[in-house]
C-alpha cells in the first residue's frame, strides 16, 4: 500500500518540485512522511523506516556541506523512499551526492522556502490514506468474486462498502483502452465524490486498473437499466470512446453482489475481444459461458486440442492457417468475406478451412467443425486480452 513517489509528484504541493538526481527510483513506494532536520547527522541511522520520505531544510550542514552525503547514506541504509529539500540554505547539492543519488536510484528534490513542511505531509498522508482505503476496497471485492461465499456473508462485506446499499441493483465495470495508472483513476474517483447529487446508494471503487460502479436502488423497473446506465456514465463524465465498458444483469438481492460484479467484468472482457465499447453481460452469448470458466483445465484442454495441430502446422511449414482460421470465425463463416480480408482469392480460403479439418480430423463433420473452432477462436482471443 501508499504511494509511488511518481505519484507524490503529481500532488498540487509537489508540481514546482526539481529532480536534482536518483530518477530511476521514481517508482519507490511512499508509506509515511518524516522530517530530517531534528537527527543530528552522527546519529541518523535507524531514525527512519522503510518506505518513508524524508523533507529537510538541511539545517545539520548549513555551516557544513560535507555532512550532507553521509546523512543521504544512511537514509538509503534505512530504505527511506526519497528526499525533498527546501532551499533554505542549498539551492544544488555536491557532485558527490548527485553521483550516489544517481547510483543507488534515490530521488532527491529540491523545493522553494514558501511552502511548509506541515504542508506537504498533510498532502502526502491524506493521499496515502485515500490509498490505502482503494486498496482495501479492493481486497473486499476480490474476496467477494473469487471466494465461495454465501448470501449472509455477501451481504455482510457488501454493506462493509457501503452501509446505505439496497437491494435492488446493477453493476458497470470500466476499464481504459489504454492503461491508466492508479494515480489517475483515483483522481477520477475523488472528483466524481464531489460532484452533486452524488447518490449515497452508489459506490464507485478502483479495481484491477479500471472503475467499478455498483449502483443499487430501493426498487427499480428493469425495464429502465438502460436509462439508468446511460445516466450514470454521463454522470462520471468520461470519454466512453476510450473505455471497455462492462454492464451485469439486474439482481434483486444484495447477497448476489458477487454474481453481479463478475458479471460486469466478463462482459467488460468480452468488449475487448469483440472491440464493443459497451456489453451487457446477458447480450454476450457463449462468452457468458467461456468467460468464467477460462481457467478450468478442461476448457485449457480443448483450445489446447483444436489450437495447437493448427498452430504447429503453420509454424513447420511457414503457413497462414490460424490466422485464417481467426477471419473465418470472425465473417460468421463466410468464405467470400474471409478471401476479401486476406487479399486471397476464394479458393485458397477453402484449401486452408479444408486443411484445418484435415488437421482436426472432422472432414465429415461440417457443423460440428465450425462450432469447435468458433469456440477455440474465442478461448484464443480470451487468452490473449
């Protein structure tokens, strides 16, 4: 849990902030803010903890910089994450400690005397709780989808969420086409809290690099999902063009939350596959089937059993049949439509589609053919997102 310190400088206090060395560890994680100034410098080793950030005006060298590397030592020493200087007495450090800085990936700024210390750790720790609070939402709802858990106990960690759920409800899940960092997606979060007529009955929650929305009512007609879906991603106002959108069927019991967030997943993943901005989980077909089971050493035999002689075909003999066989499923089975996608002639799409059978050993069994390979197609793209 907290924050990476690529993160801390995206804070409103940290924008005017230099990097003066230790880039390279931008990427280390902030659990606790703590001030340098009052260790006397002999003795600094152990005041720290891991992953804490330290601030200092470097009050201990003002008379003397050669104090100033052995206390950066033991920083590192004591897995300190970085260090943000105010420019009381320096405004650069010595090339000696640019240069162990740089080595050991420890970022060190340097910041203007206007803004105070109390400041910046009220920033950082409010940031890091908000954090910390995602992360443990998040724990709740993998629990909540991976675990076989009753109704009672559903419901239990359900109003853990959120004690004003009710009943009745429905789930979105969104996720970007690109990815999106944490830092960004809780931004997201918070400006959606505050934004009027936030309804007490929703909660909206960071989960696996996207958003997920449980939006649940006291009753409500299924008849108006829709209307209701619509309002509410106009109500976060994102650019739906740029995210997967997953919505869950409409449940009547709270103790189903589980169903139902899984639910909006699968449907938000098969978006990816089929390249739909929006999917409602009882409009994805076989998907509703393939998307709970991936992982099951069954379904992983069969895409293994259709997949794999078609694949090692092409890769012997330097063929294209796989990815024939891809735009074969994707055209419905259309032979003309496949040709015109490949720049092939029609021909050649039905001496690759009669190999494939060949290989598979169903040159009598054209329904059954189509449907095993539709299925291997769509494991193989489910795999592949």
């Amino acid at each position: 849990m907290g924050i990476t310190v690529l993160e801390l400088t995206k804070l409103d206090k940290f924008k005017s902030f230099r990097l003066l060395a230790g880039h390279r560890g931008l990427d280390n994680v902030i659990e606790k803010v703590g001030i340098l100034d009052y260790e006397f410098v002999a003795n600094i080793n152990g005041q720290f903890i891991k992953g804490e950030f330290a601030i200092t005006s470097l009050l201990f060298a003002k008379d003397n910089p050669d104090f100033i590397l052995p206390a950066i030592k033991g920083l590192v020493e004591d897995g300190v994450s970085g260090l943000a200087i105010k420019n009381i007495y320096y405004d650069y450090l010595p090339p000696e400690v640019i240069e162990y800085a740089n080595e050991k990936s420890f970022p060190i700024f340097i910041f203007d005397n206007s803004i105070f210390f109390e400041d910046i750790i009220t920033e950082v720790m409010d940031k890091i709780r908000f954090a910390d609070n995602y992360e443990i939402l998040e724990t709740k709802i993998d629990i909540l989808i991976k675990k076989s858990l009753n109704k009672a106990m559903v419901r239990e960690i359900a109003f853990e969420i959120n004690s004003s759920f009710k009943e009745h409800f429905f789930v979105v899940y969104l996720k970007g086409k690109k990815h999106s960092e944490n830092n960004k997606i809780i931004n997201l979060l918070e400006k959606l809290k505050l934004k009027k007529n936030n309804d007490l009955h929703r909660s909206a929650l960071k989960y696996r690099n996207g958003i997920l929305i449980i939006s649940t009512f006291e009753k409500i007609n299924e008849k108006n999902i829709k209307n209701n879906v619509n309002s509410l991603i106009e109500h976060i106002g994102v650019d739906t063009s740029e995210y997967y959108i997953g919505i869950s069927n409409f449940h009547t019991n709270i103790g189903e939350l589980g169903n139902g967030i899984n639910e909006s997943i699968f449907a938000q993943k098969t978006g990816q596959v089929s390249n739909h901005n929006f999917n409602y989980f009882c409009n994805i077909g076989i998907y509703s089937i393939l998307m709970p089971s991936i992982d099951e050493i069954w379904i992983h035999n069969f895409y293994e059993r259709i997949a794999m002689p078609i694949r090692n075909y092409d890769e012997k003999y330097n063929s294209q049949l796989f990815d024939t066989a891809v735009k074969y499923i994707e055209n419905d089975g259309k032979i003309y439509e496949t040709a015109v996608m490949l720049f092939v002639h029609k021909n050649t799409i039905r001496y690759r589609i009669g190999k494939i059978k060949e290989l598979l050993n169903m040159e009598d069994c054209e329904g059954s053919f189509y449907e095993q390979l539709s299925i291997a197609i769509k494991l193989y793209k489910i795999y592949n997102i």
